[in-house]
C-alpha cells in the first residue's frame, strides 16, 4: 500500500448509548483507526487524525474485500465541496472488522460516521477505492 503525500483532516465520530460501555467504542474506534486522537465525552466519542495512515484498515479492507465500488459509491454520493464521508458497523469495528453502511440505521446501535476534508478530496477518494497500479 503507497500513501499519497496528501494533507487531510480524518474525523471520526460515534454515539455511546446508554447501554454501551464507552470503554467499548473507544476500542472499536482504535480497532479500525490507527494513529489517531480519541476523546471521550459522555454521550459521544469521537477521534482526529491528519495522517492518511490511520485509514488503512479501512483501505486494506477495500482492497482485500473488492468493495471499491461500494466505497466509491458512497464517498461520491456524500461528497460536498473539499469533504465527504461514510458510515462504519460499530459492532463490527468492535471485532476488528471492517463493514460499510449505506445507511446509519443498518448499525443497530448507530454508526461510527468518517469525515474526509481535503483540498484534494477527489485525489483521496481515488487513493481508497483504486488499485496501486491505477493511481
């Protein structure tokens, strides 16, 4: 996996209900996203990260699993201006799997949302759901 020399901002967020263990979704959240920042509020976690690096869980599921088109999908469809985003299973992130949701409701307990701001967001987009060879 090469990682584009690219400047963005990842942001991660998730709601902790009442019946979750907040300690649980921190966990999920640092299954999934390496080298980033998490804080912890009452209802809520939430992580930053400025290094591509923190995605590629995210991008060796892509790959691995032959869903770029469905990532695609999505992160095209969400796009506005220089940020776009899409939705992971909290509960399959807890296990260290990697799942998409199209829609926030497919994660019983909610999604973890992933914000993308770049002023090369098309160049990012293009990095997560192309093969190496295509870049």
């Amino acid at each position: 996996m090469r990682i584009p020399n690219i400047s963005c901002k990842i942001e991660m967020f998730c709601s902790v209900n009442p019946s979750e263990d907040p300690k649980k979704i921190k966990k999920a959240i640092s299954n999934i996203f390496t080298n980033s920042n998490i804080k912890t509020e009452i209802f809520s976690i939430s992580a930053q990260s400025k290094d591509l690096k923190s995605l590629e869980k995210i991008y060796e599921t892509v790959h691995t699993k032959q869903s770029q088109k469905i990532y695609r999908r999505n992160l095209e469809k969400n796009l506005e201006n220089d940020t776009t985003w899409f939705y992971l299973n909290k509960q399959a992130a807890f296990v260290e799997k990697i799942a998409i949701c199209e829609e926030a409701n497919e994660s019983p307990l909610g999604p973890i949302k992933v914000i993308l701001t770049s002023s090369y967001i098309d160049r990012i987009i293009d990095w997560i759901v192309s093969r190496d060879d295509e870049i």
